[in-house]
C-alpha cells in the first residue's frame, strides 16, 4: 500500500518572533511520508502539531529546511502559486468544521470546485457524489446550523475531498465531537484512506483516533520523538 | 459569476445592519441629491443659453441706484442693438408676501422682442391689449394658472420698494419653454412714472438684445466706456452674470451646499466603512478557510469589495429614488416661495456625482479592512477562534 514519498520534509525548522525574541517550535523535521499513508500526528499541545500541519498543508511557511509535498517544492511557490497547489492537491478538515454558515451544505462542498474550470453541471454531480459518500444526501439543502455537530463534520470531509486532493490533512478532527460521532467520522476517513487510496495527516491527542491511523507520529517540543505502526 | 452567489449570500448575512446601513446612505443620498439639483437648477438660470445675447445694463454704484431712461435711445441707435427694453424690478405683494412671484414694470412695447425666448407663445390680439390698456398686465400661464386668473380679472400689487400699489388687469397670457419662465408678471412702466414721482425718467435697468452674442463684450466695454463720465456712470454684464449677482444675495448658497454635502459624504463614509469593518472582522475565520481551500488574495479582496460596493450602490439608487419622488414636491411647494425652482429637477450631472461618490464610498470603506484581511496570514485567521 506505501508507494513513493509524497511528503518529504528536509530539516525543517519553523520560528516565531515576539519582540525579536525567537521563538522556536519546530526544530529540524525530517519526515517522509508515502503515498496512500494514513499518519497521526501525536504530542502534547503545544508541542508544534498544528504548526507541522500547517507547514505540510501550505497555509504557513517554514523559517528553514525544505518540503516537498506532492510533487512540489513548497519553499519556491509564491502566494498564488500556493494557493492554487493547495485547490488542486490538499483538502482541509478543521476541528470546527469551518463551514460557511451563510452557505447550504451543497454550496459549502462546491466551494472548492469554484475554482476550477467545471461546468456549473459538472460541479452539481461532483458535489452530489461527495455528498452520497459522506451519507448526507437528504440533508443537501440546509444550513450548517441545521445540522449536527457530526453532520457538519461530514459536510466538511466531503468539502476536503470534492474536488479529489491526493492529500488530506485534518487537525483534530474529532475534537469537537462526542464518541458516537467521533467514530463515525474516523470509519468514514478509514475509508477514504483504504478505498479512494488518500494520503491523511491527521493531528489529534485522542489515543482512540490516532488507533485508526496506520502510523503515529509522535512530537514532543518542536522534535520527532519516534514513530511507530499502529498494529490492527 | 459563480463568485456572485457568495458575495449576495455574505451581503446578506446580517440583514438588520445591512438594511441600517443602506437606509443611512439612501437618506444621505437623498439629501445630497436634492441640495446638488437645487444647485444645479440655480446656476442653470446663470449659464441660460437663450440669454447669451443679452445685457444688463445698471448703475455703477448698485442695482438700487438708478438710470435715465433716455440712456435707452443712445442703446437703441448702436449698430448691434436688435432691442432694448427698461425695466424695472417693482417687487409687487400679491394678497400677502407669500404668494411670492417676480413682477416688473416694463418698457411693454419691447417686452416681446427682448424676451424672444422667454415669451413664446401668445396671441397678437391679446398681446395689443395689453399695450393699449395702461393697467394692463402680461402674465406667464403658469402664474395666472396658479392664482387661477383670467383675461380681464383685476390684479392689486403693493409694491414693497415704491409706495404705490397697482390696480392692474389681466391683458395677455404667455407660454414659455421654461416653467419658470411662465411665472413672470410685466405691467407697463408708464403706470410706475405716474404713480412715483422720482422714478419719473428714470429705471433701475437696461435690458439690451443684440443681433449676435459674438458682439456681446466689445459692446459691454463700449456701453461703459460711453457713460463712463456721466453724472451716472454705468455698470454693463451679460444677463447671465447679473442673474448670478441677483442668486449671490440669497447669500453664498453654493459654498453652503457643498459643505454639506462633504459632510454628509464623510459622515455615510464613517457608517459604509464601519459595517464593513464589522462585517469583514467577524468573518476573519472563514476568510482562511476559504483561503486555505485555494481561493486567491485577490479573489477575496474583490469579493470584499464587490460587498462594500453593492452596500453603497444600492444605497445610493434608493437614495436618487427618493430624492427623484420628492422633486415633484420641491417643485410645488418649495418653487411657489422661490421660483427659481420651478424648473427643479435631480438632472443628470447630480445624478452621476451621485453615483460616483457612492462607488467612492464603497471602495474607500470597504477597501482597507479588506485588504487587511485579504493579506492576514491564514494561520492566523484559523487560531482566532
Ligand atoms: N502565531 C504564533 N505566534 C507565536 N507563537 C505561536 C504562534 N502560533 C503558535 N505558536 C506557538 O507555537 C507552539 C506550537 O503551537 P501549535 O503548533 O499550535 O501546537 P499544538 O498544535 O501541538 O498544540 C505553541 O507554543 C504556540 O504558543
Ligand atoms: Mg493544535
């Protein structure tokens, strides 16, 4: 099931400045990460997760070191650039799901589609199929505040996953959830690692949703600690 | 544009202050509509075509100082000269003070050839018995309509700069191409040198038409220079100036109304921009997402300011809307105590400033928090939660 890297981190190194005070959080990252892998991302808060996440995903940018996601060197991409790597290659799933409350749960999963070049009809069938995958067919048409807590988190997974990104990252996707709709949601991530063949980075101190990655990665100030495969 | 739906859906987001918002921005609107139409209906009685070809001639000290009316036949014998009419400003009260309307005593036999324009359509029967009646009196349509006057009706005016009050008798009706036109009152000079003995030969002003307005200043200069030594000396402009003068005493009306009018901009400037900072900040964590999702710095900012630009165009219509129903009532109740806005209307020059200051409103308000947050790193707008 690993195929070739599809993330390659070389020494990376993320810094924040506070009155000129450096403040590191990551320190020297090396990571690989193959094609079709499923990786939690452990550690104790604050110990750089998000900020990994967020690296890998585009949305920051690293003070050194080299990534490498997807085919592409991140380091080189300039804004837009970036922005269009992340519409073709990630797909996002955030702790509070991060819909668009003025938007019905088919618009929120058309979101990303926008961007691309889809006909208006092409969109509708996309958005219909991600919407079946996630088991909310019926429910197409509402506002994020009609729906559950779970529901919208669905909606958010078929948002990621809409437009077919080779990765998917999420950051404490159960988070916000109870038990019963936190498991649901990590079956429906299985799934789209085991069968539609996803790339997950997935950030989460529940030892219950780490269990469902094939990997965990573990982080402990700023530093790899160790990583070991989750035995089924 | 399937970006359109997001900016419709986001402009509507809070209903309550969008609705504040353009509702504020119509009223100012409004206002600076109808303040920059009566501005432009005044100035159009400054800048009026048909009077390119004509002069006002009055005293050199001031319009109250007065002429010999025998400076008319050194006028009429000038080469460019096509008439030359005295006329004199009489201020008649008709009942009361409000029933306000512009009277003069005139030179009549010339009434109709100085003021070609002016007084268009009448019947030449009725126009000659207003000639031989000494008490006769040369009316707009619009005026006798008003007061619901007819041919033969009798008229007192008391005059509030002669002591005298006139008798006179409806003798002509006239029909303009201006409104406002239409509301004149001309009654023959004859009866105001009867009735005031120093105003026996003499008149406050000259109006003078020439052949061709080409002509109009070498004969200003001349007509001064000629008097210019006279026991009293003559101060000559075209029609246009001395109306300007005349708008001039109602007092500096025009620096007035642009005050406000900055004002009023910078105050639906002040609301415009505050809502949008509202709207904009409130939004900080989905405008990540979006961000995150691939949407573009630019394609944020320019669903912004598709945002702040629709809030105050839309305001500004409502605004021309309302100031455009409420002309009609400016016209009638506002026209009948200052008749220059008889001809009122929100023209299209007020118009477009409107709709050019709005968009300015729009882009200015909304430009910078949403260039702000267009900017902000993503992380950032993912954390604040
Ligand atoms: N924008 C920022 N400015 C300064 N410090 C930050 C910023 N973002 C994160 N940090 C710090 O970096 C460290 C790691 O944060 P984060 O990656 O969110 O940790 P985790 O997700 O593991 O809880 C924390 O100490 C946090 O305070
Ligand atoms: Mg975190």
């Amino acid at each position: 099931m690993s195929g070739e890297p599809i993330i390659r981190l070389r020494g990376l190194a993320k810094s924040y400045y506070r009155e000129s005070l450096e403040i590191p959080v990551l320190q020297g990252i090396d990571l690989e990460i193959p094609a079709g892998g499923y990786y939690a991302l452990m550690g104790p808060s604050g110990s750089g997760k998000t900020t990994l996440l967020n690296l890998i995903a585009g949305i920051d940018r690293p003070t050194g070191g080299e990534l490498e996601v997807c085919g592409h060197t991140l380091n080189g991409l300039d804004d837009d650039e970036l922005a269009a790597w992340r519409s073709t290659y990630v797909g996002f799933i955030f702790q509070n799901y991060n819909l668009v409350p003025v938007l019905t749960a088919f618009e929120n999963v058309e979101l990303p589609l926008l961007l691309t070049p889809m006909s208006r009809r092409a969109r509708r069938e996309k958005v219909e199929e991600a919407l079946a995958h996630v088991g909310l067919t019926e429910w197409m048409e509402h506002y994020p505040r009609q729906l559950s807590g779970g529901q919208e988190q669905r909606v958010a997974v078929a948002r990621a996953i809409v437009g077919d990104p080779e990765l998917l990252v999420a950051d404490e996707p159960t988070g916000a959830l109870d038990h019963k709709n936190a498991e649901e949601i990590m079956a429906l991530m299985e799934g789209l690692n085991r069968d539609l063949g996803k790339t997950i980075v997935m950030v989460t101190h529940d030892p219950k949703a780490a269990h469902h990655a094939r990997h965990q990665i573990h982080l402990e100030k700023g530093v790899l600690d160790r990583t070991i495969e989750v035995n089924r | 544009m399937k970006y359109l739906r997001l900016v419709l859906r986001s402009f509507l987001r809070s209903k309550r202050r969008t609705v504040l918002t353009i509702l504020s921005i119509t009223v100012s609107v409004a206002l600076i509509a109808i303040l920059q139409s009566i501005l432009a209906t005044l100035n159009a009685f400054a800048n009026n075509p048909d009077a390119s070809n004509r002069i006002v001639v009055r005293h050199k000290v001031s319009i109250t100082n007065l002429l010999p009316t025998r400076y008319a036949d050194w006028l009429r014998q000038q080469p460019e000269v096509e008439s030359v009419m005295g006329l004199q400003w009489f201020q008649g009260v008709y009942i009361d003070r409000s029933n306000f309307f512009p009277n003069f005593a005139s030179e009549a036999e010339f009434v109709n050839t100085v003021f070609k324009e002016e007084i268009v359509e009448y019947s030449d029967a009725q126009f000659r018995e207003f000639l031989r009646d000494r008490n006769g009196a040369l009316v707009g349509k619009n005026l006798a309509d008003k007061y619901g006057w007819k041919l033969g009706d009798v008229v007192s005016l008391k005059s509030e700069l002669f002591p005298i009050t006139v008798r006179l008798t409806i003798r002509c009706i006239f029909r303009s191409k201006r409104p406002a036109d239409e509301l004149a009152l001309h009654f023959n000079y004859k009866l105001l040198e009867e009735g005031v003995s120093y105003m026996k030969g003499r008149v406050g002003t000259f109006f003078v038409r020439v052949h061709r307005a080409d002509d109009v200043p070498k004969l200003i200069e001349r007509i001064d220079r000629h008097f210019h030594d006279a026991v009293e000396p003559t101060y000559s402009e075209t029609e246009n100036a001395f109306q300007l003068e005349f708008l001039k005493m109602m007092g500096n009306y025009s620096a007035i109304i642009q005050m406000i009018t900055g004002a009023v901009l910078v105050a639906i400037l002040i609301v415009t921009a505050n809502t949008m900072a509202m709207a904009i900040r409130e939004r900080t964590t989905e405008i990540s997402v979006l961000r995150a999702i691939g949407f573009r710095t630019s394609q944020i900012l320019a669903m912004l300011m598709g945002e702040g630009i629709l809030l105050s165009v839309l305001g500004g219509a409502g605004g021309l809307a309302i100031a455009w129903l409420l002309a009609g009532a400016v016209r009638g109740y506002v026209g009948t105590f200052l008749p220059y806005l008889q001809n009122f209307h929100i023209d299209a020059g007020t118009m477009s400033l409107c709709f050019h200051a709005t968009l300015a409103v729009g882009t200015l308000s909304t430009f910078i928090p949403a260039y702000r947050a267009a900017r902000r790193p993503i992380v950032d707008g993912l954390r604040s939660l």
